[in-house]
C-alpha cells in the first residue's frame, strides 16, 4: 500500500525556524490530546470529528476502534466509526463552505491559507509529537513532515491567486475564453504513514482552487488531521469548508458514494483504491489515486559508492520502511556488488531503534501489532525462498520497560535475492531492502520494469548521459538520479501502472481541482443555415 508521501528534504535544507517549547502544555495541541513530553503518558478526551468550525461527537457513531501507540502498544482511545448520518452531515457542511469560498477572489483564498501555514509553523514541535505518538515515526522525521505541510499550504496559497483560464482570438472579432472553476466537494482518505503530510497534500490543491473538503484519515491514525481542521477555522476558512470524519472501510464507501461529493482522493493500497475507483465510476466521479510500489534502485559500478550508500539507506528505512515509493529493489552492478553491500550492512547495524519521542533515534516503531507480524512474515518466506538475511529482520525490544511492548524490529537487508521471489516482488511497507546484483544496462532496465507497480524508480551514477537514458526507460512517475525519496512540494508526486494515476503537488495538481468552462463569444450576427 501506500500510505505514503515520501520524505521530503532533510530537516538541514529547511530554512530554520524559530526555537520553541517542545511541549506547553496543550495550547497547540487542543483540548483533545492531553500529554507530558514523554513516551507512553498520552490520554485522548474529546472528540476527533470536526464538522462546521468545532470537534463534535458523531451522531451516528458505530463501532469504537482502537488507536494505538506504536512505540508502547498502549491504547491511546476508542474512536466511533462515523454512519451514513454523520457523513451527510459533514457533506451539507463543506457544500455550505464552498458557497462562500468558491466565491472568495483567490488572493482572498491566499491570505487564509498562508495564515494556516503560519500557524502550522508556529506549532510545529508540537504538532510534531502529535504525529509521532500516533504515528510511532522518530520525532526527527516529524518535524520534516510538519515543514512540509506547511510549506504545501505555502506553495499553493502562492498559485491560489493566478489560477486564470485563456482568451482566444476567433475569426471577425469574436473570441472565447476559459475560466478555471473549482469542482464543490472533495473528499480526501489519507493513510497511515503521514496523516498531517498527507492532509495537507491533498487540501492545499483543493482549496486553493475553491473547494471544500471532507477528510477521512486513517483508523491507524486518527488525531493530528483533527488538528489541521481546527488551524483552518483559526484561520479563517468558512467554518464547515474542512471537515473530518472518522471511520474505516464503511465510512469511507459512505463518503465515495454520497451523490454531493465531486471529487475523490485516495492514498492507500492498490485493492481499496480499485473499490474507489469502481463507486466513483457510478457517480462518474473524478479520483485521484496514490497507491502502491515496489520501485527500483539501480546503482552503477561508477555511482559514488558513499552517496550510493546513502541514498540506499534513505530509499529504505525512513518511517520504518512504511513509505510507497520505496526503492526497495535495490538493483547493483556486479563488480561492486561486495563492497557496496558490505557498507550497507554496516551503516544499517548502526541505526539507532528506539523511543520515537528521543532526539537521537532514527527508527521508531511499525504502525501495529498485525503490521508487525506481516512484515516478520516476509522475511521468513524470503529465507524459505533462498534469501539470506545479510543483517536485522528480527524483533527488537528497547531497554526501557515502557517500551517492550511496542512495535519494534531492526532494519532487514536481505542478500542472495531472486527476481521472482515474493520478497522482490511484492510490497513489504517494512524496514527490509532487497539487494539484486546485474551486468548490464539493458538487463537492469528489463528487470526494473518487470513489475504491476510504477510508482517511482532512481539510479546512481556520475555518467549523466547514462542516467537521463535510464530515468528515460523507467516506467515509473517519480524519479531520483543521485538520490532519493526527495519530494519538494513544487514537484508533482504520481505513479504508473498500479500504483495509481493523477499527480499531487506542484502546479499538476491544480488539473486534478479544477475543471475548465469554455466560453465562446459572438461578435457579428448569427449564421445560420435555417
């Protein structure tokens, strides 16, 4: 599955931002989340549906789900599954939203939105933590997370105001024109991996090009996306233009079917994102789909083996491994398939498992216990298929006691891989790299294309003629040369194949927000044949 936004830019290509208190006491956060800066002291008290400016109990709420701590296995709250009720009402709400703000000038619609990215700046840190007790992610990848959201908000506040259509000259002085029009209601269904980063990837287009929204986050992750609701009405969003719903599969078929919503965006897994894409086709509505992967890394004999190395670690292990455009084929020429692989295996003992909370870890734990139990599945049938495990796959538990029963495991790498093992070919979503060796160029590219998925692809060498040619071959939507998982918000994020179509982020996305109205203007008289 996907659940996935790659991680961005490190946190050292950030512009530095201003220092602040790691936690104050919940003024950031919310009545919702009550909290120490600690590990394991986390009570969640209201509610985590947000409907026309305020946090509200579902009218209808069903069956309460579990949410977990990764890094402690406690259970952070029961959350109720939202009905068809409730899910009408959230709908009639945004549909209100847009009204007002389908109307707003886009300069109007910019200054809102550059005031949420304001906010979600001021409160990084804090909404960082948020994201990281839920999320089981180190507290390092969850600042880079937040930068990214708000510099999303950032970037499409910016196109807000010159989203314009054409004017086309016609014969004898007439003249047609387009105009850019928003779509009314989106309903956005994030995943698991980066619920506030994908919030943001998904209502940043949105709004900037008059849209409301109705979010439904993952079960796995239900409380920061409530967070980022209550930033949009600070803000000043008409109340009800972004509202959250919460549920698993049941809600989110409520919400694809709901004859009011215009729009779907999904990023999930490829057999719930074919369920999508077969309700919306009866209501021939548009979807965006940001699905699975099982992409390629190809490292040439002459790549620099340090940047290689590097750029191998980072297409692996961050968020665990739960990323969809991992490279985790990692395809290496034969002549250096030794050192390359020894240097990995190296550098993949040294990362430091543990407390997500703690400045110094840089693996947290898997989403969850079943998630856990999957990802140790695939290592065992990789040894039961030949594979040798060259380093980790096995549990970890912390030294602290509050953690030993978290979701922990140490970062896999997997040798003596097979192209048609199901370690190769499948996706795990865990800490777990597949090393492949190849002679030739023509070889590797057959091999890398030889998959259902298309979603990224990268390749290390200091031949840059080699490289535009390989990147050129890929069947992939987002690739990498000399590095990886790498996604600035200018550049738009996609895959082939089954792993999805439409783009988010940069200007791609306001295609997949909007739809043109064609205006043709007459000039002269009427010609007519009757």
């Amino acid at each position: 599955m996907l659940a996935q936004s790659c991680l961005p830019r490190l946190l050292l290509r950030l512009p530095r931002l201003p220092s602040l208190p790691l936690l104050p006491r919940l003024r950031a956060l919310g009545p919702g989340l009550a909290m120490s800066s600690a590990t394991g002291t986390v009570t969640v008290q209201q509610p985590l549906n947000y409907r026309a400016g305020a946090r509200v109990q579902p009218t209808d709420g069903g069956q309460l789900e579990e949410v977990f701590e990764p890094a402690t296995g406690r259970v952070l709250c029961k959350v109720p599954c939202s009905g068809e009720k409730e899910v009408d009402l959230a709908v009639q709400s945004a549909k209100a939203a847009f009204k007002i703000w389908s109307q707003m000038s886009g300069m109007e619609r910019c200054r809102v939105m550059l005031e949420a990215a304001r906010i979600i700046r001021e409160q990084r840190d804090e909404i960082a933590t948020m994201e990281t007790i839920n999320n089981g992610k180190s507290i390092f990848e969850a600042r880079v997370d937040i930068d990214i959201s708000w510099q999303c908000l950032e970037y499409y506040a910016g196109l807000a105001g010159s989203l314009a259509g054409e004017h086309i000259q016609l014969p004898g002085g007439s003249f047609g024109y387009t105009r850019r029009e928003p779509l009314g209601v989106c309903v956005g269904i994030g995943a698991w991996n980066y619920p506030f980063q994908i919030a943001c990837w998904k209502s940043g287009p949105a709004l900037a090009c008059g849209n409301a929204m109705v979010f439904k986050p993952s079960p796995f992750t239900p409380i920061s996306v409530v967070r980022l609701a209550e930033i949009f009405t600070e803000a000043g969003v008409p109340k009800g233009l972004f509202n959250v719903v919460q549920g698993g599969a049941a809600t989110g078929q409520l919400l694809c079917q709901h004859p009011d919503v215009a729009k779907i965006s999904f990023t999930g897994s490829v057999p719930t994102g074919m369920k999508i894409m077969e309700m919306a086709a009866k209501g021939i509505k548009p979807v965006t789909l940001e699905l699975g992967g099982k992409s390629p890394l190809i490292i040439f004999s002459d790549a620099d083996l340090e940047n290689a190395v590097k750029g191998a670690l980072m297409a692996n292990f961050l968020t665990q491994g739960e990323v969809c455009c991992n490279g985790t084929r990692v395809f290496v020429e034969r002549k250096i398939l030794d050192t390359f692989t020894k240097e990995v295996v190296k550098r993949t003992q040294k990362i430091k498992i543990g407390d997500p909370l703690l400045e110094d870890t840089r693996m947290g734990a898997l989403i969850n216990r079943p998630h856990l139990n999957r990802v140790q599945g695939f290592i065992k049938q990789a040894k039961e298929q030949g594979a040798e495990v060259l380093c980790g796959g096995d549990l970890y538990v912390p030294d602290d006691p509050k953690l030993k029963n978290g979701y922990y495991m140490r970062p896999c790498v997997l040798g003596n891989c097979k192209d048609d093992m199901t370690c190769v070919k499948e996706e795990i979503f865990g800490p777990v790299m597949a090393i492949l060796p190849f002679d030739t160029e023509e070889e590797v590219l057959e091999r890398a294309n030889a998959t259902k998925f298309g979603l990224a692809g990268g390749v290390f060498t200091r031949d840059i003629q080699k490289a535009h040619r390989v990147v050129a071959a890929l069947k992939a939507g987002m690739c990498f040369i000399n590095n990886y998982n790498v996604s600035p918000v200018e550049l738009p994020f996609g895959g082939y194949k089954f792993s999805g179509f439409g783009r988010e982020n940069g200007r791609a996305a306001i295609e997949y927000y909007s739809q043109l109205k064609t205006v043709c203007v007459e000039m002269g008289d009427v010609e007519s044949v009757f």
